[in-house]
C-alpha cells in the first residue's frame, strides 16, 4: 500500500481588485458642506467654492472676491473643511472663516466682538462673532467694513 501524500493546493489566482472612480465632485458633508482636503493657499479654496452646493457656490464666491478686494494679499487655507483668511504673515493667525449649514453660510469672525457694530450672531466664545448669510441677503458693504476691520485685529492661531 502507498503512503498517502497531501494533494498539493493550487495557487489561488490573485483577484483583480478594480479600481475605485474617483468623483469629481467632492463629498458634502452634514448640511451640504464640502469635504476638502486641508491646504494653504488660492486652489483649496477655489476648490472648496466650486464644490459648494447650488445658491451658496454663489455667496462663497462673492465672500471671497471682497474679502480679497479689501484685504490685498489676503492669506487663504482650508482646516477642517472651511476655508480660512489670515494676514500676510502668518504669526498674525486668521480672522475670518466660513462654513455651509442646510439653509445658511456662516461666516466666523474670531474677534468679532471688536468689530462696530458686532455681527448679531453669538457664541460661546466670547470673541467670537456668526454671520448668517441667506440666499440674497448678503449686506456685502456691511460685510466689507467688517473685513477691513477683522483683519487689522490680532488673529486666531489654529
């Protein structure tokens, strides 16, 4: 009688693993807000606008043209999926930032409090100051003024 030997196993053929499509459109987070990767400069943040849902594509665009017509040289970034305004020098940290909500664009000054007159929007913080911008009813004078002075004051390091 023969020994028995172990059937020897066949390779298993390597399954082909298909790669993933990557989406052009980022993901929208809760409240439609885009996921961005973090980055400092013009294109996270372009890419942020772009990705912006419907009317508030619209309202990110025009935030970020007066924030850059009243603040020459303005400091861009995108941190946890908002982008972010900083002076020049960026031991000044930052003094603005935005973020998409379901109904609304809420702009964070972080020393909002010493803005004249402080947007209406409060916070536990105490420095910290919300505008709620709407569809249509972005006050961009209003706004302008705020900017100008936000990005005189010291800034938030984060």
């Amino acid at each position: 009688m023969k020994p028995r030997t172990a059937k020897a196993k066949t390779p298993t053929k390597a399954v082909k693993k298909t790669a993933k499509k990557t989406s052009a459109k980022p993901v929208l987070l809760s409240g439609g807000n885009p996921q961005i990767a973090k980055g400092y400069g013009e294109a996270p943040v372009k890419a942020y606008i772009a990705a912006m849902p419907g009317w508030k594509r619209d309202v990110g665009r025009r935030l970020d043209a007066i924030i850059v017509r009243t603040v020459p040289g303005v400091r861009k970034a995108v941190k946890w999926n908002s982008p972010f305004y900083g002076v020049k020098d960026e031991n000044e940290g930052w003094f603005l930032s935005f973020h998409c909500f379901t109904k609304y664009v809420k702009v964070t000054f972080f020393r909002g409090a010493s803005l004249r007159p402080p947007p209406s929007g409060t916070s536990k913080y105490e420095e910290v100051r919300y505008l709620d911008v709407y569809e249509d009813q972005l006050d961009e004078a209003q706004f302008a003024a705020w900017v100008k002075q936000a990005s005189k004051l010291p800034g938030e390091r984060m």
